[in-house]
C-alpha cells in the first residue's frame, strides 16, 4: 500500500519516450532512448491530448502521475491505476 492507499500491484508504469535534445544522448551507443530529435512542442502536445483521451476512455477511473525528467521538457511517465 502506498500513502495515497493505491495498491502497487493495481498500477501500470508507462514511459513515451518523445526524443531527446541532447547531443550527447544521441551520440552514446549505449542510449537506450528514442534516437531522434525530440518532437516539437506542438506535435507532443497534440499526442498527449489523444494519448490521455484514449486512456480515460479506456480507464475511466485513471488516476495518471507525471514525473519530470527535464527541467525544461515534461517526460510523462503515467502510474495507472485500476481503483
């Protein structure tokens, strides 16, 4: 149980990996990203509109964290949740 009394065992972890920006990340054969330019701004924001219409219609009772992996960009990591 968690402190927010969701049972981890009722969670999914969902990573989008959208690209990254960095160089260095692009240039490391042991990266394990996406190895393309991070989408723009516009693009990502219209894929997480239908991404996350999906899922509630999906998932009525979805219950989503965001976590972030960069100060300047959102990585949206989601726990779902079947409360």
């Amino acid at each position: 149980m968690t402190s927010f009394r969701i049972r981890p065992s009722s969670t999914i972890p969902i990573c989008l990996d959208l690209g990254t920006n960095n160089q260095n990340f692009l240039d490391d054969p042991l990266y394990l990203g996406l190895r393309q330019r991070r989408v723009p701004d516009e693009v990502m924001t219209e894929f997480m509109e239908e991404f996350m219409l999906a899922m509630s219609r999906t998932f009525p009772k979805l219950l989503v964290q965001f976590e972030v992996r960069e100060v300047a960009f959102l990585t949206p990591v989601f726990f779902i949740s079947f409360v």
